[in-house]
C-alpha cells in the first residue's frame, strides 16, 4: 500500500456489517515527499499555522488521494509521534473528523477511517446534487471571468497527472475541482461543506467501485467550465448534476443494507 508520510499500524474492519474481518498492515514514511513540506504545504491551505488544522487536512488528503482506506485504525499515540503533539490535539482532531462522519469511533476500540453504508452514499450523492447547482449560481452571479482560467489550470494539472499515471494525485485533484468552485463562492460554511462531502465520496468510491472505475473523468470537467465561460449556467448546472449522476452511477450500490438474517433458514 502506498504511504501518506505517517507510519500507522492499521486495522480493516468492516464497520457495515460490524464484523471484526481484521488484516493487519503499515503504511510506511514516504521518502519522496518530506513529512515537513506536507505539514507546510497543509497550512498554506487551510491559511492557518494551528496544528490541529493542519493534521485535519493530511487526513482529509490522505483520504481523498485513497491512501487512508475505510476501515484503517488511526492510533492516537502513532499519530501523536507523527505529527509531534501531544495525545489531546489528535482527539480533538478526531473528533472534529468523528462529528464530519469521516470517522468513525467504536467505544473500547479507537477510531476508524469510516465506511459510509449504501444508504449514506445515496443521500451524500443526493446532497451534492443540491449544493453543486446552488455553487454554480453563485460563482456566476460573480461575474469573475478570472475564477474560470483559474479552474482550467486545476484541469491541467489533473491532466498532467493522468498523464503522468500519478493515480493517487489524478484522485486528489479531480475531488479538488469541487472544492475549488465552493472556494471561489467565498464561503466558508460552503466550502467546508463541500470538503465534507468530498471526503465522504471518495470513502464511497473505494468501498463501491468496480477496480476499473476511473475518477471523475476530465473532459466533464472542462465541459462543465466551458459552459461558465458561455455564461450559460444552466448547461452548467446540467451538466454538473449529469457528472454526479456519473460517478454514482459507476457504482455498486446495490448491495442490500437490511442486515436482518433469517436464522432458522440458515440453519435449518
């Protein structure tokens, strides 16, 4: 498994159903991408130097690039090493993750990358269908032609990631083009929304995809941003929901979530 600069000593649990299916594995210190310049580069982001924002938005990365997988234990003293603080700022930092939904804690057990049920994935689909249309208005109502060159550079960058077979940057960036629209509508409720949900996607995306699904395809992207460009925000805004329904629709989402089971059937 690749690294996300941190070493922590995971376990895979299957949080749906409640069995405790355990694989024990390490995700190693990437040498490539110092631990500092993650930590810098965190903060430049969230334009703060408070630590507990700065390891919330590694973990949020870590989740969004598919390196934190659902299921992955995150052990507070391992974190606490990591990232060089004490015990209580990573709880508050899971926390602040916990009340997200991006984790999940289990009393007597710790805390856990979470893994949405079938029934969390529609409605998190459904509330982006909802946010993203209302996005779209308000970035036209901008009027700022400036904001759509702006998200042409993020596509490039995600072109030069496919490009270059970087699947893990091709994932951050393609969830990152939503985040940036909310970001371009300059509010912060929405934008941290948005961060939510996109987080959340990308748990659904590793837990319901097929292996060939790829991330959000680019050319709907540009499609999208054209149409902004043509100050048509209804084809936008078509197109953005068309997108969404896209990417659920390459999903597997027709597990059934009813966990009653029928003993007597079965052992009968």
């Amino acid at each position: 498994m690749d690294s996300i600069g941190l070493v922590i000593s995971c376990d895979i649990i299957n949080i749906n159903s409640g069995n405790l299916r355990r694989t024990s594995h390490v995700l190693t210190q990437n040498n490539e991408t110092p631990r500092s310049r993650k930590t810098r580069n965190a903060g430049q982001i969230l334009g703060t130097s408070d630590k507990r924002d700065v390891i919330y938005v590694r973990i949020l990365n870590a989740v969004m690039e598919h390196r934190l997988i659902p299921g992955t234990k995150l052990v507070e003293e391992k974190l606490a090493n990591v990232f060089q603080v004490n015990r209580t700022r990573i709880r508050e930092v899971l926390a602040r993750l916990a009340y997200e939904g991006i984790v999940t804690t289990i009393p007597n057990r710790g805390a856990f990358i979470s893994s949405p049920s079938v029934e969390e994935a529609r409605h998190i689909f459904q509330a982006r269908r909802i946010l993203e249309p209302a996005l779209i208005r308000s970035l036209v109502a901008k009027a700022d032609r400036s904001l759509y060159e702006r998200l042409h550079q993020h596509i490039s960058l995600e072109r030069a990631a496919r490009e270059a077979g970087d699947k893990h940057e091709v994932i951050r960036l393609s969830g990152e083009f939503h985040l940036l629209i909310a970001q371009m509508v300059d509010s912060a409720p929405l934008t941290k929304l948005m961060r939510e949900l996109a987080s959340l996607t990308c748990l659904i995306i590793l837990l319901y995809d097929s292996p060939n699904v790829p991330a959000c395809p680019n050319h709907e992207h540009t499609a999208i941003v054209e149409a902004l460009e043509q100050d048509n925000e209804a084809e936008a805004i078509r197109l953005m929901i068309g997108h969404l329904d896209h990417i659920e629709g390459m999903l597997d989402l027709s597990v059934n979530d009813d966990t009653d089971v029928d003993l007597e059937a079965i052992f009968s």
